[in-house]
C-alpha cells in the first residue's frame, strides 16, 4: 500500500480543513513547495496536492500545484476543480476529477481514454452520498453506484473519502472501505481519518474479496506530528 502524503492547498498555503468546512480550516505553512519537498526527502512515493479554492469554484492555486509538480521527483497526483488534461500536460502524473465526473461522466470517460493510466476518481461522500463542489453539495448518487458506473471503468484509481472521517485523526472508515473493494475491480485509494502509524497499518492489512488497498492519503496527522512520512514508509514497507 503506497503513501500518499496531502497537501491541501487555500490561498497558497497549507490548510487542513476539519471535515470539509471551510470555516474550519487549520493552517500549517506558508510554502508548499519546501512541505513537497521534505516529503519526498522522507521517501513519499507519491504527494497529493489538492487545490480547495479551485474545487470550490473560488479562484485556484494552479501554479502552486505545477510548482510543487516541477519541484520533486516523486510523481504529484493533484485535484480540486479539474476539468481538462492541462495539469496532466504541464507535468502533474495523476489528475483526480470530483465535481466533473459526477456531472458529466462521459466527458471524464474521453479524459481516462485520452490519458490512460493518469485520471483519477474522486468519490467523497457524507453518508453515503457523493458531495461535489468542494463536498458543499449533494450529488444524488450513492458511494456504490458511483463506483459501478461504466464511464469509470478505465479509471487508474478511485481515491474514497468518508468525509465525517475526514482531518479527525480519529481513525479511517474500515467499513465503508471495505465495502468499497468489494464492489470495484478498480485500484482504491483511502482517504480520511488516519491519526497514527497504527491506522495506516489497519489499512494495508484490510482485505475483501481478495482485493486490498492501493493507497493512503494522509494530511494533518503529519502535520501535528502525530504520524512521520519516514518512519511510517519503514512500517508498511515489507521487510
């Protein structure tokens, strides 16, 4: 299971954001550039860069997001309101679609087409329920129909938030995960809840239908201290 240390982007610094309020937003450093790169010194195989002004429809940090692209060598994998493959062709590895894909999932079908191996599915829901637009909105769709839907099959991954989890640090959705290997062949990507080495652990050890994750998205807990990209990488890496 890979690591994937986050860095939410709002006003060109690094917030977290409890729960996915926006009134609630921490802030953890004016340069996100130097966090890209002390990760990837700690060994990150790959950085989640998520522009919340931008998946809000308020602005975007875009050049923000191409320079910590530009900045490591470690490939980025970036959301928050994208809609085209320009973050793709400027040099980002992996895009993640949210708000796109449940509004228009044949136009995110052409993007996993034209750049195969590269377009990400992002699927945050509260309840059950997929939010889009920054997680302000309801979708109308359920978490499992949205994984079933045909348009995302070629996807290279679904990334899957429980927002109630989310920047909690109070531990992921097991459950709800589980369920979600169940029900997709596609690779998934956890996100939401992890406060401790011990909870990535509890990750990379879930197993349904045979299938296991692909992938943790971690934020505050590295930034309160509470989990070390380094040593957590030693954990989960077998020895």
């Amino acid at each position: 299971m890979d690591l994937y240390p986050s860095i939410d982007v709002r006003g060109g610094r690094c917030v977290r954001l409890y729960q996915g309020d926006y009134g609630r937003e921490i802030v953890y450093g004016d340069d996100p550039v130097a966090v890209a790169r002390g990760f990837a010194g700690a060994g990150a195989p790959w950085i989640h860069v998520v522009d919340l002004d931008a998946a809000r429809g308020q602005g975007d940090n875009r050049d923000l997001v191409l320079a910590v692209a530009r900045a490591v060598d470690v490939p980025v994998q970036a959301g928050g309101g994208v809609r085209d493959g320009s973050l793709l062709d400027a040099g980002v590895a992996r895009v993640v679609l949210g708000s796109l894909a449940m509004a228009e999932p044949d136009r995110a079908a052409a993007l996993i087409e034209s750049y195969p191996g590269r377009v990400v599915i992002g699927l945050d829901h509260r309840d059950g329920e997929v939010r889009v637009r920054g997680w302000e909105a309801g979708s109308g769709v359920s978490l499992h129909d949205a994984l079933r839907w045909p348009q995302f099959g070629g996807a290279a991954a679904f990334v899957v938030t429980n927002i109630a989890h989310d920047a909690t640090m109070q531990g992921p959705d097991l459950d709800g995960l589980a369920g979600v290997l169940a029900v997709t062949e596609t690779p998934v990507v956890a996100s939401g809840g992890v406060g401790t080495v011990e909870h990535l652990e509890a990750l990379a050890a879930l197993e349904a239908g045979g299938r296991r994750l692909a992938g943790a998205i971690v934020g505050r807990a590295i930034y309160e201290g509470t989990v070390d990209v380094a040593a957590a990488l030693a954990r989960l890496t077998p020895h």
